[in-house]
C-alpha cells in the first residue's frame, strides 16, 4: 500500500562534490579571463587556479570549448536575469536601458573580454553571444511599441534602435580604457548613454 507521500529527491554526496568541484573550475575560468583574457584561459591555468589536477577539468568539461560556452554562458546569465525580471508588459525603453546597463556593470571585465575575444571564441560561444544581444533587442523592442502606444517617445524603426544601443554600449565597453580610464565605463557613462539614445526618440 501507497503512503501517499511524494518521495523526495536528495542529492547525493558525491553529486553535491562534483556540482562543487565543476562551480570551483567555472568561478576560477572566470578569474583567469578577467586578468588574462579568453586566450589565456586555458585548462591548465584554469586547473591551477583551483589547486586541482589537469585532468579533473576534463571530468567536468569534454573540452576547451565546452569550457569556454560555460564561461560565457555564465557571463550572460547576470543580464538575463535582470531582463527577465522586468515588468513584461510595463517596462519602457529607459528600464530595459537601465537593467542592461545594469547587468553590464556587474561583469564589466569579463564582458568587455567577451565582445573584444568574441571572433577568437568557438562558435556554440559565440552564439551565446548573439542569442544574448537579440534578447536585448527584443525587450527594447517590446518597450518601444509600448512606449509609442503611450504617447512618451516618437517612433522609430525599433531594428534601428536596438542595433544603435548595441552598437554604442559595445563600443564603449571594447574601449573601456579611453572613455573611463581606470574606472568602470557604465559608471562614468552608463547615464549618457541611455540619454543619447532616449534624446532620439523625443516626440
């Protein structure tokens, strides 16, 4: 006889020690590209980053590449979070500018890696790096129906928009070093940005 209970699943130890094991290798990946770029994030650095044998990278990733699509991956992850936690039907232009920007601000550097090494990287990362742009643009462009509709911007072909504040916040942070010299570049000109482009949808 059923009692009824549902059963509940617990990990077990040695799942919770690989889970730990494989976020340890992600966390130190991401160290290493923040000081040494994509091209020196090898598995070796990486491994000796975490105090763990060459070989245990590969338990935890096939390859180098499946390595890197997991640091990109988790680059990205800090700005889908912000993009999915907006209003899905309020939201305006600015506040999806402003959770972007948000999100770049988190990871900067390791952004700014990303967009300079991005022809450098395989191509499931790369792709990463294309599916998290155009998930930009599609809540800039939901925004901006909305927007018209209220009356607050005027319109404008919304490929347009998305392509000029990927464009410019891109090129900003590629060039981090020029436009915020030791500084972060979203704080220093994160608020121009989103003025320059809101400044072209005034009615």
């Amino acid at each position: 006889m059923k009692s009824g209970i549902a059963s509940v699943s617990i990990p077990r130890p040695r799942t919770r020690q690989r889970e730990a094991t494989r976020r340890q290798l992600v966390e130190a990946g991401l160290r290493v590209v923040a000081e040494h770029g994509f091209a020196g994030a090898t598995t070796a650095a990486i491994a000796r980053a975490t105090g763990k044998a060459h070989g245990t990278v590969f338990v935890h990733f096939a390859t180098r590449d499946a390595l890197v699509e997991a640091l990109v991956a988790e680059v990205g992850q800090a700005m889908s979070q912000r993009l999915s936690a907006l209003p899905a039907d309020t939201c305006g232009v600015g506040e999806v500018m402003d959770a972007h920007l948000l999100a770049l601000g988190e990871h900067e550097v390791l952004y700014a890696r990303l967009l300079c090494e991005a022809t450098t990287l395989p191509l499931s990362a790369r792709a990463r790096v294309f599916a998290l742009q155009s998930a930009v643009g599609s809540r800039l462009r939901q925004a901006l129906a909305r927007d018209v509709g209220r009356g607050v911007v005027r319109a404008m072909d919304p490929v347009a928009l998305t392509n000029l504040w990927i464009a410019l916040t891109n090129h900003y942070l590629m060039n981090r070093d020029l436009f915020a010299p030791g500084a972060s570049v979203v704080t220093l000109r994160g608020a121009e940005l989103k003025s320059q482009l809101l400044a072209l949808l005034q009615p």
